[in-house]
C-alpha cells in the first residue's frame, strides 16, 4: 500500500520517536513496500500538528499494473526510496552517538543509577528522546504531578519555589525528580525554567520498571534505595544529629528524605561525584565517625586543615573543597550524609512558619563555611608557595670596550658558565606522613547503603574498561548502635 499526500504536512518519526523530516503535499509515502523492496516500515509517518491532513490511498493491485506499463517510473520511486532510507540510517546514526557520548555518561552518574553496569544503563538510555526547551520555557512547574526524572543533557535552567524566589542554578549534568521515580514523591518541588536552549531526557517510572523486568538484582536495588530513604525519614538524620536542637519536624523528615547516605570505612577518602557542580550547592554532614580535611600532599605541614565529625565541625561545604582541591579522608567509621542546599531551601520555604532549629543551623551553616575557607585560603597559599620553581642565573654582564678590543683577560662567550634551569622549593620540609591511614576492610556486619551498591550480576559485559571501573568491593562497616534518645543539642 502507498500513499499520496493530497493538502497538510506529515511528519517522519524513526522507531523511537525523535522526529526527522517533514514531507509536503504532493509527496509519495510507503513506496518502498509498495513496489516489494522492504517488508516492513522502518518509520512512522505522524499527521502535522499545524492542520488537517489528507492523502490518498493507492491499493497494491493498482500500483502493480502502473510499474508494469512504466517500469522507467519506478525506477525513480527506487532511487527516491534509497534516498530516503540513507537519509534515515544516518539520523538514526547521530542519534545512537549522542546517546553513547552525552547521555550514557550523565546518567551512570545518578543516585539510583550509578551502581547499574554500563551494558544495563545502556539499555534504558536506548529509548530515550531529546526534549528541547526555549530560553524561558517552563520544565516543569511547582506542584505539578511527577513521576519521571529529567536529566540536563545539554542547557541551564532555574529552580525557583512557589514564591517566585531563585534557590539554585542547574546546568549540564543536573539531575531532578529521582525520588519521583523511585515513588517516594508525586509532586515537583520547585519550577525548573530554562537559562537557554537547553536539551533534556526524561526517564518515567513505568518505562524504567518496564525495562528493568529482566533483571530482578536491579529491580530489588531500586526497591532498596526507597526503603532505605524511608528509614531515613524515621531517624530524622541528619538534622537531628547536628547541634541545633531540632526535632524531627516536617523539615526535619523532608531534608532526610532527599539526603543520600554514605558509610566510609577508616582511611577510606570521600569521592565527590563527577558532575557534583551542575546541581548546584551540597553539604556533607557527618552523623557518626571523624574524618580529617586534607589539601596538596598527605605530608605537608599545613595538614590536616581541619578535623570534622564528632566532637568537630559536623558540616563540610562541598563546593568549597573543590574550589581549594582539598579532600576529607575518615580516620574511623563514618556516616554522613550528602543534601543539596536547594532541597534545604525549599523544606524550609515550603512550610508557613520556619522551624525553631533553622536559624540555629544558618548560623552554624556561615560559621562552619567561613571558618573552612578561611583555612582552606591560607593553606592553598602556603602550598603553592612550596611547589618547586624555576630559578634562572644570570650571566656576567660583559664590558663593551673589553669586547670590541678583545682585551687579554675579556669574557668571552666561551668562558661563561653555561645557562641552567635549578628547581629549587622555597622551603623543605621533613619527610611524613601521618594522616595517610590505610584503608582497613569493612566488617560484614552491616552492608554499606544501596547508593553505594553496584549491580552487575544481571547483564555480564565482556570486561570493557568501564564495566572494570565498576566492580568495586562493597563490604560493610561495624558502627557504634544508635541510642534510642536523641543526641545532645547545644541551647544556642
């Protein structure tokens, strides 16, 4: 069957949806199976949204009689049904490679994916569309239902609550609505609007569930991720494991619900995520365990900066420590807990009235920032004052007379010593290296949390290098019980 389009646009969709071409009235579609050159449609021809659209429709029978009486024509209806098919394979070409190089990778960096193999994350960027939006183009809007995560591939876009005030900027690489996915929240939280032209994927719940059937070990990590939020949300961690004297309010359990919780075993050093910066501002706050923060080499005098955790400072500003390339390294178990500053923002202006604790934690949150970047700013100066530099000795000036006369005793150009570059530091230290504990391996007694899980078992790879980076050893860590009360919070 072929078809002649008669007034309106159609459009030419590939098998994924993405949209390739127009055709115009006039145009001939489904020559291909109606001269018997394919036996199946490789594209999905769509009415034009604009307007109506009409065609006629040309039985095989009739076709059959006109290529036998002019064979000349179909010849031209071959040629342009090759055209067509290689125009399509090479969009269906680009479309593979910006899944392979812009897509794969974002989202082997989010919280309930990152511990999928790279074969499985492959799988469910497959199916995946490009969504655009317009400089100024609403996302989403606050309050809406939700039940997909969109993932910046491409752009910069704005959260803004439902007063209208901006809480953070997102750019490339920012991931929102994973709780949405994992059925842990129905609504957006806030309205994303973008910055520019920016590119998007959107990953719904049912489709992620629908191609993780086959595999029931990444189907039960999903499951766990919830239900270790969930819990979470009963300990009220970790605002009430800071010094505020909070209770486990409204805030209290939304700020639990959008932390990620990690477990750090003694020596072992924190890894902040490759794209920690697209998602705007992050807190590290330690519950349990003390860790050191260290910058440049383990020996240098200057280290540890500071020491963070119990008895310590208990919050650590993310952004500060990859502006100053500083690090924190446990020195015994540890667990804390990762919270956007944006998710902080909005269960706070979310609710009528601010919590009795939150003051107390904003002064908390600017003492603990400025007093790190203040150590942070003099310790990076004394590093790099350290680093080797190179010094250059300067040649004797020569005398013009005693070289234009050739004098007995001139300098000359054979004579100087011959320019050399000495590394020399501006100051030496004493070898050591105190603070670089050696990572000690987990107990089995209590596993580390599924955000820190990987899943391989369900589609073995070949042993490619990225599925090698994968397979890390999880094990677990012994950690004091938690005491039933809550913990001591200071009267500020």
């Amino acid at each position: 069957v072929m078809y002649l389009l008669v007034a309106g646009n159609a459009s030419v969709i590939l098998a994924h949806g993405d949209e390739v071409a127009q055709i115009k009235s006039g145009a001939l579609v489904g020559e291909g199976g109606a001269l018997g050159i394919a036996n199946k449609r490789s594209t999905k021809i769509g009415a034009w949204k604009a307007g109506m659209v009409r065609l006629i429709r040309l039985q095989g029978l009739s076709i059959g009689k006109a290529v036998q009486r002019c064979p000349e024509d179909c010849k031209a209806l071959e040629l342009q049904f090759q055209q067509r098919s290689q125009k399509n394979a090479a969009a269906e070409a680009i479309r593979k490679e910006w899944i392979a190089k812009s897509v794969i990778p974002l989202l082997k960096g989010c919280q309930i994916l990152n511990g999928f193999s790279t074969k499985l994350v492959s799988k469910i960027a497959a199916p995946l569309l490009k969504t655009s939006f317009a400089a100024g183009q609403d996302m989403f809007v606050a309050g809406d239902s939700a039940d997909s995560m969109i993932v910046i591939v491409d752009g910069e876009a704005e959260a803004r609550c439902k007063q209208g005030k901006v809480v953070a900027r997102l750019s490339t690489g920012a991931v929102t609505g994973e709780l949405a996915v994992l059925g842990l929240l129905s609504f957006r939280t806030a309205t994303f609007t973008a910055c520019r032209q920016s590119d998007t994927v959107v990953i719904s719940s049912s489709n992620l569930r629908q191609v993780l059937q086959s595999s029931e070990a990444a189907s039960k990590h999903l499951d766990k991720l919830a239900e270790e939020r969930r819990m979470q949300i009963d300990r009220g961690f970790p605002v009430l494991s800071l010094p505020v004297g909070a209770s486990n309010d409204v805030c209290s359990r939304t700020i639990a619900l959008h932390s990620t919780r990690y477990i750090l075993a003694p020596g072992e050093t924190w890894k902040i995520p490759e794209n920690a910066l697209a998602s705007g501002a992050h807190h590290w706050i330690f519950a349990r365990g003390r860790g050191v923060i260290l910058a440049g080499p383990s020996d240098h005098p200057m280290n540890p900066i500071q020491t963070v955790g119990a008895g310590a400072t208990p919050l650590v500003s993310e952004n500060l420590c990859i502006q100053y390339g500083a690090r924190v390294v446990a020195l015994t178990p540890v667990e804390a807990f990762r919270i956007s500053c944006m998710d902080i923002q909005l269960a706070t202006i979310s609710v009528r009235s601010l919590p009795n604790w939150f003051p107390r934690f904003r002064a908390l949150e600017r003492e603990a920032c400025k007093h790190l970047k203040d150590k942070l700013f003099r310790a990076k100066s004394v590093i790099d004052m350290a680093r080797p530099q190179k010094v250059q000795i300067l040649k004797p000036l020569k005398h013009r007379s005693s070289t234009r006369l050739n004098a007995p005793g001139s300098v000359s150009q054979s004579n100087l010593e011959p320019e050399k570059d000495y590394e020399r530091p501006i100051f030496l230290t004493t070898p050591r290296d105190p603070f670089a504990v050696r990572e000690r391996p987990l107990s089995p007694s209590l596993k580390r949390p599924a955000s820190q899980s990987a899943i391989l078992d369900s589609y073995p790879s070949r042993g490619g290098k990225d599925d090698q980076n994968d397979q890390k050893g999880h094990g677990g860590v012994r950690l004091r019980p938690l005491s039933a009360t809550r913990p001591k919070t200071s009267s500020q």
